[in-house]
C-alpha cells in the first residue's frame, strides 16, 4: 500500500498547502499542537532521516526557510522522529515546523 504522505504529494489525499515547489511540500499538520504545526516533506519518498541524501536537505533546508517567510514567522521549532521509537508514525520523511507567533512555545509533549 503506498504511503500516506505519496498520496498527499499526489493529490489523491486532500492538504492544506502552505507551499509547494517541484521537490518539496509544505502543509498543515491535521493533528496541531501548536497555533502553527507544519509539515515539510520531499516529494520523493524517504522513510526517514537516516534514509534520505545529503543533497535532499541541502536543498530542503533554503524551502524551510521559504516556507517560514511564506507564514512570516521568524521563531520556530524543527523536529524529526527518526524510526518507530523516536515516535515516527508516517514512514515518509517530514520535519515538523512548530510555532507560536509573538509568544513562548510551550507544549507538554513532544510531537
Ligand atoms: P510523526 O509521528 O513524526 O510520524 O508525525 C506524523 C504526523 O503526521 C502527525 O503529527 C500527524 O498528525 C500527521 N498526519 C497524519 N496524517 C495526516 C494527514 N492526512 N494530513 C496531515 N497531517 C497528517
């Protein structure tokens, strides 16, 4: 069965696109837990960090920042569960972009 984020990439499952470009997608986290909760992935399929090429995030990295221009936040949080234990769920490479504009960030649990 292919993977949930593939279909998201697609269009097969419905986003809410914050941005987009021919590697890349960004969009809305359906689960929040912060007033911004963004997800950002490769459109190619990676299972993970360990799994994905230096070349991927060198590249990943200038649309992170453009997806935080985009939202016009300058303070935020990145985070990966890299494998099952880490909390993973989606086997498909995502960082989580967590923010609360114009305050502290606070949460109780880790993504
Ligand atoms: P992780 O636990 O790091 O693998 O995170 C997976 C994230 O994907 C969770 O925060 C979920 O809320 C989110 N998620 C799962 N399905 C969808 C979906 N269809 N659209 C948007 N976010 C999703």
């Amino acid at each position: 069965m292919e993977c949930i984020f593939c279909k998201i990439v697609k269009g097969e499952i419905p986003s809410k696109k914050v941005l987009e470009n021919e590697n890349f997608l960004a969009f809305h986290d359906i689960n929040p837990i912060a007033p911004i909760h963004i997800l950002i992935i490769p459109k190619e399929h990676f299972e993970n960090f360990s799994d994905t090429p230096k070349e991927t995030f060198a590249k990943m990295s200038d649309f992170i920042k453009a997806v935080a221009k985009e939202l016009d936040i300058s303070d935020y949080r990145l985070i990966t569960n890299n494998g099952k234990n880490a909390g993973q769920e989606v086997f498909h490479l995502h960082i989580h972009m967590i923010a609360n504009p114009g305050e502290k960030l606070k949460w109780p649990k880790l993504v």
